[in-house]
C-alpha cells in the first residue's frame, strides 16, 4: 500500500505539498498539483491510508527549545531541526530561554495541551518539573533529564580525545582549559572530563578557565575573554568552545604572540564561523545537521506511536583542519 | 480598567504567565501565581476585560518567514522577533525557506487558516501571489511585497553614506563593491545605488562583483570569495555585507596585504560576528533589535484591530568604529 512519502518522492516535492495538495487546500502551482494527482494515481493511492490517517488530529507542529538561538552551535541546530522537520510536512516552533525565567514550562505546558505534538529539549533541566509526568513525545539534545527520554549527543569522549591529542603532539606544556561548571551529568561535559584526564596522564600542566553554562552567544567575544588574559598569557595551548576561541585567538594576536608558532588553539563545534577568522580555527566539528536529523527521526518514531526507541544515540565527531595547531 | 499587561508589570513577570495563572491552567510556581493573583486584586482587575477577551479564539502563534537561519543578520532578527512576541505572550513560528521551493506559500495557507494570527515576511517576494487578497496581518522586513502591507526596513540611504565617506575620507581610489542583482525594488538596494552614487560623483572607480540575492549564509566563506581574488588585488576598498567583508579580509591578509594600510574594509549590518575576526570590522550596524521590536509592536496592532498603522517604517543605522578603515 503506498503511502503519501512515497508520492512525494515519485513527485519530488515534500511531503506536506503532497498533504496540501490531496486535501485540496491551496496555493499549490497547478502543475505541481498536476504531477502530484499523476504519482497518486500511478501509485494506486487510496486515500483511507494509515500513513495518512495518522496526519488527522495532529498539530504538524513540534517545538524546539534552545538556550540562545544566536549562539552559533544552537543556531545550526534550530535551522537543521527545521529543516528536517519539514521533510516530515512539520512545523517548527521555536523557543529561545535567554533572559525568560523558566520558560520552558510554557512550551510544556503548550505539549500537554496539544498545542504541539512533540517537544525537542536543548536546554539544563530544570529544578522541580516531573519531567516523566508529561507522557508526551519527548526528546533530548545534549542535555540530559532522565533515563526515559531519549537523548542525542556527540560522542564527547572522542571528541575530548581527538583535542587532547591535537594539543600533546604539538608539544604543549600547560593548557588553558574553558570549562562550564556544574552540568556534570550532561554528555557534553565528557569532553572535558577526559581531556583533563589525558592530559594530567600525559604531565600537561592545566590552567582553568570556568565557564557559566547559560552564558551563551557573542558576550565571548573579546571583552569576555580580557578577564582571562593573564591565564591566555602563560599558556602555550587552548581548549575552548568555538565564540571564546576565537575570541581567545584575537586576543593572543593583539598582544604580539604567534599562532600557531607560540600558542596552539583546538576550538570545540567547529562551526562555520570558524572558518571565516584568520587562521581557520584547528578543532573538533560536531555533527549539527546529523543530531538534528536523528533528534527528528526520534520524535517522529514516538509521535507515530513506535516505542521502540533508542534512549540513548552517540553521534560521531570528527576534526577539524585548520591554521591553530 | 486595569488590563493584564498592567497586572504583568507590577508582578514583574510576562503577559504568557499571567495569562496562564488566571487561565488556572498548569506549571507556575506557587509563589509566583500568589504574586499574580494579588496585582490583579490591587488592580481590580475584572475577568472579562476587553483586553484579556482579545485572546479568545486567538493561536498566539505569529510565523515568520527568512531566507536563512543561519544567515547572522536573520539569526539576530529571528532571536529578537521571538523575544518581543514573547512579551505580548505569543510564541514564534520559524520558516527557513533555504532550498525549499515556493515553502513561503505554506505559511500563507496557515496564515488564511488561522493556525497563526499573523505572519512576519522576510524574504523575497514571490511570483503570482496575490498578497493584497490574503487580508490577514501581514508585516514584511526589508522587503517590499505590496504598497498597503507595512514595510519596517532600516535607513539605507544613511547607510550608503556612511560607507561611501568612510571610503572616500580614506582616500581609496578604486573600491570593490559587493552587491546583489535585482531586488531593485527592496529598500535595502538603497544602500547601493546611494554608495555608487557618491563614488561617481567623487571620481572613484567602482568595480563591481556581484552577489546572488538568495545566495545567503556561510557559502560566503573563504571559498565563495577566492573567486573575486582578482578583483579584491587590484582594489584599495571594499564595501560588502558582513560574511562577505570578513572573507575578503581573510583572503587579502593571506595574499599578504595590510589591512587597512592597502586595503580598507566596510561591512555592513556588523552583526556580532564582525567584532570577532582581527581586526574588527569597521562597518554600518543595522539596529536588529529595534527592526525586531518594531515589526512586532507593528503587527501586534494590527493583530489587534488597530487599522492606524504606518506603511513605511524606517530605522536609523549607526557607525562601528573597527580597525578595518
């Protein structure tokens, strides 16, 4: 039995023009109507389908809350959600905590009313919600609120591997490591945890630099980082998510010291604006478009009712090339 | 008659959380609801005020529609669009038409379905849409779709000024000008046609490269620009947009030129991102938050039924002082 997928791939169009245009709901070109009717009756559609039934009752709206949609990783992640989401003739909206105190609890509380159908969680958990309680359709990125909620995340600890790895081969002697504090339990601190490890392993002194986790987007540009000069100073490699490395490579510039010759830089996301500073920014990307497409297959599987999901999927890293180690 | 906007001030909390605690409806503190209910009872406030009746039958869902996420111009403006919803208790509905054909038109249809209240048109217009027919609330930004729908958009004009006298205070003699073809129309063009104007006039030769309108985002990278090597060679000024300046200032700081000693760079929005490569990028800043702030409170009137609404709405641009003129 076809299913209204396999017309949109035999038509070429996504899905929800294939929904649009077999509701007779306008603003479809006619003959992408046209081309559309044709692949349905080729494919002997009948429109009592289960695939199709399944959109009846449905919001077709899954909602994304990200701690600062400016912060470059949280920005590729909303467009790559977006876009994904789509393709399932999805709507994304959008929910960004910065400054809003305790926020997520609308969109919660927007899931619970059916407002939405589902609910992707980029953000810390937060203190007193029973989370386990909504029973709704719920997935995690990156940041851990219980064992029952499937969570997507890199696989931080050959991330922390790969740059600790960049830093002691190129001979460095004390590092400076930007670290968030507190969020212990969430996958993203694996990186940390074993770049430390290796590099105490390895007698590489470590200088540390904390980091507050909600404190996200350009403010680590170059006047956050100032207040680390001296430790940017002494050290002779750095460890740093993408906005405070870079902020971190200006810095080192500005006071007369070569990179990579003196001071060796390994940013963390690798996002594209580390490619647009001089040098390109040596480190390790993660997989932004693949954790947002595994997140939305995720939700999908349980909005359709298959509970059979994975409750806990490792995305792969990779390195970065760049002109800092 | 006290309104709950006035019950959301003195509590200090938003107008979604009081909505939501006199609604009865789940997830607010205790303390926090008590807060709440006290202002309405100082305020005297009565439960069938006109303004808390404004929300019946509404989807507090206002869409909007940008060419590219990830785009930092359009990143700033979606985060600032969603904050300002959020303070009249609406939530934000994002549409990346990035790859997706005629998607703008989907959007439309929700628009007519009252699935949002309003919709928020960022991108260009599109070929045999009836726009003025939809009558629904419609607020585009930089972009013209129709004299009668309202059009927020900064003062390029200004902004043209400001580029060509940086320039030619500067003494550049021959500049490279980064502009899109077409979208003549769209008020952002005016920053162009004011910038060539003044280097005529001033016997400044103009070389010309030119940008796709929908070509947006991180494509601009080093790659995208090593193609206008030559013509970045024989300048000794450029003027383009943000990802574009800082991938020219890239590539000619490679090809071992002085920046701004030989060359002089202006960018133009100076989104965050500006401030990050070395040296900053000395520019024209589009006010982002205001441009946010205004389509907002713009189609919040008209959401609201005020019919008094300005069809041309201009912003003022400002100078980023850099190291790059």
């Amino acid at each position: 039995m076809s299913s209204i997928r396999d017309i949109a791939l035999k038509a070429g169009v996504g899905i929800g023009t294939v929904s649009r245009a077999l509701n007779g709901t306008g603003y479809i070109a006619e003959d992408t109507k046209k081309k559309i009717l044709n692949a349905a009756r080729e494919l002997d559609y009948k429109p009592n389908d289960p695939v199709r039934s399944l959109y009846r009752n449905r919001s077709a709206i899954v909602g994304i809350v990200v701690p600062d949609i400016e912060h470059p990783f949280f920005t590729g992640l909303l467009k790559h959600v977006e876009q994904e989401l789509f393709q399932y003739g999805y709507r994304c909206m959008v929910c960004d905590i910065t400054g809003k105190e305790r926020r997520e609890l609308e969109f919660l509380e927007m899931l619970q009313q059916d407002v939405m159908d589902g609910l992707i969680i980029c953000v810390d958990p937060l203190a007193g919600v029973d989370i386990e309680s909504i029973r709704k359709p719920l997935v995690c990125i990156e940041r851990k609120w219980s064992e029952n909620i499937p969570l997507i995340h890199s696989n931080h600890i050959k991330g922390g591997e790969l740059a600790a790895g960049l830093l002691k081969d190129a001979g460095c002697r004390r590092v400076l490591q930007f670290a968030p504090v507190g969020a212990e339990k969430d996958p993203f601190m694996n990186r940390h945890s074993t770049f430390r490890r290796i590099m105490e392993e390895s007698g590489i002194e470590v200088l540390q630099a904390n980091i507050l986790s909600n404190r996200m987007g350009y403010e680590y540009d170059g006047q956050y980082v100032k207040q680390f000069s001296d430790l940017i100073e002494k050290a002779d490699g750095i460890f740093a998510p993408d906005l405070v490395a870079a902020g971190c490579l200006k810095e080192a510039v500005e006071h007369g010291r070569k990179v990579p010759e003196e001071l060796k830089i390994v940013t963390y996301d690798a996002m594209p604006l580390t490619r647009l500073v001089n040098p390109t920014l040596t480190g390790v990307a993660q997989d932004v478009l693949r954790l947002a497409r595994v997140a939305v297959d995720t939700i999908m599987k349980i909005i359709n009712g298959n509970s059979s999901v994975d409750c806990d999927l490792t995305i792969d890293v990779s390195f970065q090339k760049g002109g800092t180690v």
